[in-house]
C-alpha cells in the first residue's frame, strides 16, 4: 500500500495543526501523553509481539523484551520532559549601565515543528513507530509522521492506530501521530514542506538518499540518520592469553544475537595472529544458531556480503555455526597489513550474523589497520590492567560514539548518558536517537528581549524559572 | 592571492596535528589561550582599526567598538570553557541489578577536530578572522583555518598572523589557526577530508552554494551558516499612537547603522496605514547620513536592489536621507496584500540603507503578510500595553529567533543566553554564531562504558567531576 500524495498533505496539515498544541502544553501534559502511549503498548503488547513475530521472525522473547524498550523510552523522555533541563532555559539581566546598555534576554528551547521518522527494518519497536526517533520528537513537542518499513507493514499499522488513539484519548490533538507507507511516500515525506526534521535508522544507501533530499530541500531540514557501522573490537594478547574461552565466547553470542542483525553487532575482531583465538571461536561457534533474517533483502544480501568479503585473496572463512534454517553464522579471517590496504573492501557493514577476525602482529600494524576503519557507532577493547591501550583508545575514541571495555557492543542502555552516534557513515549527525539528549535534534533555540513577563512562554517567567534547572547572569542553578 | 592546494593541504595537516592538543588541553590552558588572542588583540587595535578602515571604510570609533565586542567574545567563551557546562558530563552508574544489567556509562562532549570559518564582509572583527566562529571553534578544542573575506585581505592576513603568534607564544600548538584566501581555495576548504565542520556568515547564495558542498561530500559535515533575513517589525497602531516620532528616529538609526549593513538591519516594517508613519520616518531620514558600502559588489547591488523592489507596481520611494558619499538611505512603501502576494519579490533582503514600510488596514492583512515572511535572525513589536499582540507573536516566534519588544534589532548583546539564528534562509542550522551555546556546533559526544579510571577523560573521572556541572544518574548537579 502506498500513501498518496493527497493522504501526505492531510497527514502533513494536520500535524501542522496539532503541531502549536504539543510546543505549548506544559510539561505535565505533554509527560502524561508520552506516557499513555506507553501504556497503550503495555496493554497491547500480546496481539502487537504476535504480528511482529510474524512480520520480523524475530521471537517472542526478544520482541517482548523490545516492546519493554520502548515503551521505557517513551517514560524516560517524560522524566526527562517534567525535569525541564531540556529547554536549556538562559536568563540575562538588563544591565542599563553596560556600553551599550544590556537588554533582558530569556532564553527557552521550543519545538521545530512536524517531524518524520523512518523506522528500522531490526527494531520494529524500539526503532520504529513508537520508538526513540518518536519518543523524543514528542517528548520536544512536536507531532511525528512516520514512514512504515516495508519489512513489518501491519505492525506498523497496528502501533500506530494503538498509539494514536491513546494520545487523543489522553487528550492530545488529532495529528500527533501519522502513519505514511511506501518508498515514494516516504521520500515526498522528507521533502514536504510542512516538515521541519527527519529522523532515520536504516542503510547506508537508503539514509544517504534521503540525506541528500532533506539538504537538497529549497529550504534545507536537518537529518538525523543512523546509517551503518562495523564496530571494530581491539583485543590485547593478555586479554587473550587470561580468558580467551570466554571472549571467544561472548564474541559469539554478541555477533549471532539477533541472527546478527543489530547496528552494533561486532563487525570485525583484531586479535593478536597465532594465538589460537581462531580456533577458540571456531570451538564457541559451532553450536551457534542462525535463523530466518527479517527481510528478504537482507536474506538476498547475507551470501553477497559474504562472497564479496571472501573474493578478496587475504580472506578465509574459519568457523561456521549450525545449519537450519535461514542464515548460518560465519566467522572469516583476514589479517592487518590487508584490512589497512583494502577497508573499502575489508570493512563494508554485512547484516547478519558473520564476524571478521583481524590478525595483527604488532602494534604499529594493529594501529594502521585501526585507522582504516570507519565511523562506528562502538569501538570495544578487551584488555588487562597492565596493558598501555593509550594509543589504541586514541584512534578509537575518534572513530565511535560509545566505547566499551570488557564488554561487548550489542544492548544499548536507554540512560541519561547514553550516546548512540558517530561519524559518518555512522551517523549523519552530532547527536543520537537514544538517550535523553535525543530531543535535542527535534527543538531550536528562541530568544525574548524585553518581553513583558505574560507574553513571555510560561516556563520563562520569573515565577516557573525558579522550579526549573535554569542559567541566570551566567551561573546554573538547580530548584 | 589564492591558496593553492599544497597550501592548504599544509594547513590542514597542521590543524589535524593540532587538534588532540587544542581538545586535550585543560580548561585553565584552553581558557589562557583565548585570552591570549583577546590580549594581542587589544594590544595590536591602533594597527588593526587603520587596515580594517582603508579597507572597509566603516569608521574608527564602529571599528574599535567591534574589536573590544571581539575581543569580550573570546574572553567570555574563556569563562564558559573553564566552568564547565559546556561538556555536558553525563554519569549513570552500573546497576548489576537491572534486567539486563547495566553498565557504567560516561558521557562527555569532545571536540570535532579542525574547523572551517567562513569570515563575513560586514564584520571584519567580530565575524571574522578571530570573530565567533572562530572562538567557539576554539573553545570547544578544535583549530580552524579560515577564509579571508575579500573585502578586508590585508586585515585578514593581519589579523591572523596577530592572533596565531599569541596562541603559540601562549603554548598553543603551531596550526591553531590558518588563513586561505581565494573563492576556489574556500571551496576546497569546505571539502577538505580534515576538515570536520564549517562556520559561514554572508548571502544566501554564497552560503548556499557551500552548504551544497558541504552535505556533497563522501563524508557530509555540519555546515553553520547565517545567510539572509529581512528582521520584521511590526508597530501597532496604538504604539505609533504613543510615540510615533521616536519610533521613526529610532528606525531610521537602526535601518542606517553601518550603513544598512547588519544582518540584522530592520528591512520590513509593518505600520497602520494613513496613521502619518510615513511622514514621521521621511522627516526623520531626511538628515540621515549614508556612505561607502562595504565592496563594490555590494556597491552595485544596493541600486539593483532598490530598482527590483521599485520595480513593482505596488512600491513607492517615499523619502530619502542626505545625498553624499556613497550609498543615500531610502525609505519605500508597500501594503500588506501585496507583500502577502509576492513575498519573493518584495521581501528579499536588500543590504544597505533601505527599509520597506508595509501599510496593513486590519489585524488579518498584517498576519497574512507576516506568513509570508521568510526565517529571518529577528522579529520586533512596538506595540502598548493594552494591545493584544498575541496573535502577531504567535506567528513571529516561529519565523525568528530572537523576538524584541520595543526595541530595534541592530546590536546584539553577547552573552550566556543569546541566539542569533532562526528558520532558514536565515541559518542553515538550529544553532548560533553568537552566544555561549555556539561552542556546541563544534562538539561530538563520546560515551565511555565501564572504562577504568585512569583511561577516562580527567573530566570524567570522579575527583574532576566532582569540581564540574554535571548529570549523575539523572540528577543535575552544580558544585
């Protein structure tokens, strides 16, 4: 089913309409529909996982767990909303006896306006209708139009009249929440005029196209698109030599979880050549399991990424795990000196659940490989407490938005801190869909110069500035 | 002169080099950095106000005036650098307890490596060489390179070289600061693969046009331009009543400082008709002075301009200031259904001393032609205290960025809560050249899970935290 053209418009004026209503509803309000939304998921969670487990094969346990998710998202983002530092709220003083004279100035960030967000084919919850991307452009104040993925078309459905109807219901205006489906819809989407922002978890191919319609705009939107990511993991020869068996492992079980198919799944492993962590994942893999991959697409593309990987002459499929049905895990080989000479080759993202083993042989090798690898959202380093990893977190912490030690990339924490970001082709942006500062992206800042204190937005009176963190001449003050 | 490629290549390997430095330089040594260059600057202004007035004919006393705005820019981005906000410093602690457990996470903004600045012809200070942009840039840990502004070549040349003498004899790094000049060696600035982010102040079409290259790139990067805006006015009929004379004085002498060239220049004012504002503002330009325009491409443009707004059928020339060296101010009428009819023609930013004065006769042509008005910087009200402006605000607010109540929006203050921005064409971005918060353009975030201490960022780890603003396990704390 495609939304036509006619459909976007009425989708986009009425989010335009309810856009005024979700900027100015105070924070209160706009917590309790966050959090109606969340509880309509809660309520709805046994017929929506039962259409996902359809649509995506991902199981019940794990879309119930991301159903959990997302709807602590939406209930985070209302904390976060009621708490108030998010309008990053600035007062000045006059100050008549500055040269020239000061006036006031107060400060408040405000909502940009209709939102699109495309969903993710791997996360049809967290990552989709209802999830970070929307949670924090309505936590903002801002309606959201979201474009379905093509991958769960009926979950999405679902979600979406579940969603809405709950927003109204909890006394939020017609428009919060609209619902566009297919390819054309979705580019005329980010090209609407009505739309101030966009929001996208997906490919590389996909988030650069859309990228470049959102700046190719008459009047450019910012795009806040999540693309593609290795997620290179660094382990050190102590770290191998002290429990090999259990990174090996936890290896393993992060690169197959999801049948491989998470934006932080590691990518590709450097480990120290000839000892023996080679065999120890081909031990840990055997008895992995693959399953069903989400789409067709992505089934089509697993074989091709892999063949892609082994045409070149460095590389050597080692390990594979059992065979069933769908995808069957893939463990590969290569080495530095190769990765640092061919990372366009080496180092392209492969959905699904293959990892490629990097051997290095020294320090300078790992290094100059490191350097090739592209802009992750992780970057993960197993080692122990006398190594001098300086270096190797130099590089790394330039390359990635988060990074781990003794861990391993997939789960992200939804927390205050938590950054999930990094440059390009990770991101197309500074900022990330998951943690609070999310809604950031979605609100631009507004400043009053002597405004008479009743058309100043309420949470710059002087009266509801001091319940709310805030910055007076200067100095941060906490209620 | 032209920077040629190995030119700029040598720029940009230098800033590279310098860029761990500048971002892992301390507060106290990034903070005496810029004040170094805010003290060269002071101590070089009898040499540097001469160049900048043979080249730009703005005037000492303006000119000085700019260096110590200039020269206050980088001192207070000194002091936001050493109190610490600026960082964003985000703690959750691990919960063990949590399903799944949760880890240790620390978030910190960082820099984003070298900077691009883009210097303005109407600002020859304080938008440009060692303007905003730049100290921003710089406070936020990154070198920059700029691109002279062809209006003012030898006060670029001079200026850089003042300023990145006081950077290394202060202890900053060679590279902290590079200068190219050319329209081609700007383009390649923009392009270059080190350069991770740009600054812009000019037109719309100048800006455009490196936006364009900016999001073009194999790796797109935030490009932050301030481009065009008209800054309405809107004056009530109860207003003019009041204080009709002074309001005129007052726009004549905002609508001619600098000769009309400030972005943020009063250029359409909205005005009851047949309530006599015309003739208060003819009597009051009448002994206004114009003079030399800043380039000779803004020389020729500023007939051009007046012609294509003259041009239509509904625009007449009502007054006109002194005639003398250089541009005469002028003062045109329209009415309001014509600018709600051909808002492209008749609300396209003209630089230099020109104001459009659009008659309104009711509350609905006023807000139907203040829809048409395109994202401009501000948005001004002269109004008393018992007219209901609700209506004019609610539509300004969403076009402007700052919104002033009886005042003129020429002379931006610099301080903690200032925004200068708003909707495109007015920047291409949600945030700000001038004010503390432009220091976030240049800042990525990097999050480091479970990480031992003393592979922390020092300002991550306890005992620094301790001594700086920030956010633990939710809480907003201020030591």
């Amino acid at each position: 089913m495609t939304t036509t053209t006619a459909e976007l418009d009425a989708l986009a004026d009425a989010a335009a309409a309810a856009a005024p209503v979700w900027r100015e509803a105070d924070a209160a309000t706009r917590a309790s529909w966050l959090r109606a939304a969340a509880d309509a998921l809660d309520a709805h969670i046994d017929e929506l996982v039962a259409i996902a487990d359809e649509e995506t094969r991902l199981g019940e346990t794990r879309l119930r767990g991301e159903v959990g998710r997302t709807t602590g998202q939406l209930r985070l983002f209302a904390t976060a909303v009621e708490e108030g530092s998010y309008l990053e709220l600035t007062v000045d003083d006059a100050d008549p006896s500055a040269v020239p004279p000061r006036p006031e100035l107060r400060r408040t960030l405000t909502g940009v306006g209709p939102v699109a967000v495309f969903s993710a084919s791997n996360f049809p919850f967290a990552f989709s209708v209802a999830g970070g991307d929307t949670a924090s452009a309505l936590a903002a104040g801002n309606p959201v139009i979201v474009k379905a993925h093509s991958g769960h078309p009926r979950l999405s459905q679902r979600t979406a009249a579940v969603v809405a109807e709950a927003l109204t219901s909890a006394g939020a205006p017609e428009g919060s929440l609209g619902l566009v489906e297919g390819r054309e819809a979705g580019n005329a989407l980010v090209q609407h005029p009505l739309i101030q922002a966009a929001g996208f978890t997906g490919s590389v191919g996909g988030g650069r196209a859309l990228f470049d319609l959102a700046s190719g705009r008459p009047d450019p939107i910012p795009f806040y698109g999540e693309l593609g990511s290795v997620n290179p993991v660094v382990i050190t020869a102590a770290a191998l030599a002290a429990r090999g068996e259990v990174l090996a492992e936890g290896l393993v079980a992060s690169f197959t979880l999801g049948v491989g198919q998470f934006c932080t799944k590691p990518g590709v492993v450097f480990v120290p050549a000839d000892a023996g962590f080679e065999q120890l994942v081909a031990a840990a893999v055997a008895g992995a399991k693959g399953g069903a991959l989400l789409t067709d697409r992505i089934t089509a593309g697993f074989p091709e990424g892999i063949a892609h990987l082994e045409a070149d002459p460095s590389v050597a499929i080692i390990a594979r795990g059992e065979d069933g049905i769908g995808a069957q895990p893939v463990v590969l080989t290569t080495d530095a000196a190769s990765v640092a000479a061919r990372p366009e080759t080496l180092l392209e993202e492969c959905f699904g659940p293959v990892t490629l083993l990097v051997r290095y042989s020294s320090d300078d090798e790992l290094l100059a490989a490191l350097r090739a690898v592209p802009g992750s959202l992780t970057g993960t380093i197993h080692s122990e407490a006398g190594d001098d990893v300086n270096a190797v977190l130099a590089v790394l912490e330039r390359k990635v938005g988060r990074v781990l030690f003794a861990g391993w990339p997939t789960g992200v924490a939804v927390t205050w801190s938590q950054h999930h970001g990094g440059p390009w082709p990770a991101t197309t942006s500074l900022h990330t869909s998951v943690g609070v500062t999310a809604v950031r992206r979605f609100l631009r800042p507004v400043v009053f110069q002597d405004a008479p204190a009743h058309l100043l937005p309420p949470q710059l009176r002087d009266e509801e500035l001091a319940r709310l963190p805030h910055r007076r001449n200067g100095v941060l003050r906490v209620p």
